[in-house]
C-alpha cells in the first residue's frame, strides 16, 4: 500500500502543483481592461491589502450576502485550516510546538468541517433559487469533502490507522522515499480521496482560493480620476495615441 500511495501521491502533486501555478499565471497576465472595483471601494494600496485580508480571514463580502451561508462556510473553511496545519504533525519531526499546540483541537476540527459542509449541502437543496443554479458538480463537491473529512474522523474513533508507520510514512514521502503502510481500508480511502483532491483542484471551482486575489472587483483600487487605468496590453496602444494627440 506503500509503495502505490506514494506513487499515487506524487503524479497527483504534481498535477496540483503544476496546474494550480499555471492557472495563477494564466489570472496574472489577464487584463482587466475596466477599472470595476464593487464600491464602496478603499483608495490605496493599502487599503486593498486590508480589503483582502477581510475577504479571506472572515469572508466579508459573503457576510453581507447571506449570513447562513456565512455561518456554514467559515465554519467548513476555518475546520479545514485547521485540519491541515494539525495534519502537519505528519509531515514534521520534531513536530513544531505550535502544530503540536493546534493538535488536540483536530477532532473537533473535523467536526466542524462536517457541520459546515452539512449545512452548505443542505442550503443546496433547500432553497429554491441556490438549487436552481447548482449543478450536479456542486453537490458533489461538498459530498466529496465530508468524504475526507468522514473517512478521517472514522480512523479517528473507529478503524484506527498506525499513527507512526503513517508519519514514518509521510516523512518518506517529504524525502522522496516510498514507504510501508499496512492496508487499512479507511486510510486507503482517506488518501484515495486526497489524491483526487488534488488532481481536480485545479480544473474545478477550488480555484477560488488563489482566484480571490485576482478578482478584479475586489482588488482595484478605487482611484479612476487620480490615475487613469490602461490595461497592460492596451499600454503601447495607449502611448501611441498620446504621443499623436501632443502633436
Ligand atoms: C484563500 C482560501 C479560501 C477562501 C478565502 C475561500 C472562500 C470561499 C467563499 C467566500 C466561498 C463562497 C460560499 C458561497 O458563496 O457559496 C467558498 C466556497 C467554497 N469553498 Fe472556499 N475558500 C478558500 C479555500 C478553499 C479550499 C482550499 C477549499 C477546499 C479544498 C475550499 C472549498 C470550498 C467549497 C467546496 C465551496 C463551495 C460551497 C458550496 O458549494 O456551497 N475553499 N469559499
Ligand atoms: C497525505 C496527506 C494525508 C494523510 C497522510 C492523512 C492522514 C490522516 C490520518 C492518519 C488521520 C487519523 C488521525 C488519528 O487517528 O488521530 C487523519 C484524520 C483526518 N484527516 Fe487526514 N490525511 C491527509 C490529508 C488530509 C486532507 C488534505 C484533509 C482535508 C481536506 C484531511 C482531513 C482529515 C480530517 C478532517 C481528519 C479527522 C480529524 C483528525 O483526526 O485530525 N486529511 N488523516
């Protein structure tokens, strides 16, 4: 079971790596050729960053939206956080003190990503103009993650999985060794799960999480008369015609 999930392990890495840097660079040099920051708008750079920061520490903007939404989606993504930084129990040795600080908190962690996914599924279904609009993608999607987040609390409290061979494990992988695991059919499931969450992180709606920071709408700053906004491909364009209208 080794020798597969680390193979497994690292083709989907790679892809998710590889895929996720592409599409960055592919949101980087699109243009935004109209100044549409959503107004109210902050007038500095500055201003951006904290208007960022707002966005993705408290989800701002969903906030003013819907609050059940709201509720649901920062309880899934603060439960996923901090899964993962509790996950990097795994991956370090000797496991930092504040990973080991956050590692008691896991189940509960767990619990909330589960409580959290429950109610966005349940949104999805119970209000007419969410279902509407959602696709069979979506639904699957949140079912996908309780998935990991179920098989991971069922190792947990059920089918426990060797916790030593797993980091001895994890550690082999960081150091691009293939390691032993004896077969669990929870963990077997659990890393399955992983491995498709990153081959389709970058092809699927997962992309919101680097694409929230190339949003023009919300990273514009709000200066259209102190500085006139050109796209970087309509700047040479733009030079042209200034140079002409001189003279
Ligand atoms: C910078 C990090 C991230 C931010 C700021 C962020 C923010 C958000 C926001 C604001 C929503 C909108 C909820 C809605 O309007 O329906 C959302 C939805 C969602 N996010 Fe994230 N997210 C981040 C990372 C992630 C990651 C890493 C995952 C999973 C691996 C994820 C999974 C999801 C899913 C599945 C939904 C859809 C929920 C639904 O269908 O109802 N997010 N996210
Ligand atoms: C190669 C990467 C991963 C490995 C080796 C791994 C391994 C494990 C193991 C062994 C457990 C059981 C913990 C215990 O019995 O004390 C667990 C739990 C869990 N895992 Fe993972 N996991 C990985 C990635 C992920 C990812 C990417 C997610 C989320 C998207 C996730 C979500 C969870 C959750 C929610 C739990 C239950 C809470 C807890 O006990 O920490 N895992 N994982």
């Amino acid at each position: 079971m080794g020798f597969v999930f680390s193979a497994i392990l690292y083709i989907t890495l790679a892809v998710f790596v590889i895929g996720t840097l592409r599409k960055i660079l592919r949101y980087a040099s699109t243009p935004a050729p109209l100044k549409i920051p959503t107004t109210p708008a902050p007038t500095t750079r500055s201003g951006v960053v904290m208007r960022l920061g707002r966005e993705v520490v408290f989800f701002e903007s969903l906030f003013k939206a819907s609050k059940w939404t709201w509720v649901f989606g920062w309880l899934f993504h603060a439960g996923l956080l901090l899964v993962l930084l509790c996950h990097l129990r795994y991956f370090t040795e000797p496991v930092w003190w504040w990973v080991a600080l956050l590692a008691p908190f896991s189940p509960y962690a767990g619990l909330m990503m589960l409580f959290g996914l429950a109610g966005l599924l349940a949104r999805r279904f119970l209000v007419d103009r969410v279902r509407y609009i959602s696709a069979p993608s979506d639904f699957l999607m949140l079912l996908f993650l309780m998935a990991i987040a179920g098989s991971g609390l069922a190792m947990r409290y059920w089918l426990h999985a060797d916790i030593i061979q797993v980091k001895r494990f994890a550690l082999d992988l960081l150091s691009f060794d293939f390691g032993y695991l004896a077969f669990n059919p929870v963990l077997a499931l659990h890393l399955l799960l992983v491995a498709v969450l990153l081959l389709i992180f970058p092809f699927s709606k997962l992309l919101h999480a680097p694409g929230l920071f190339f949003s023009p709408s919300r990273n514009q700053v709000d200066n259209p008369r102190e500085r006139r906004h050109v796209a970087a491909w309509a700047k040479s364009h733009d030079t042209d015609r200034a140079e002409k209208s001189r003279g």
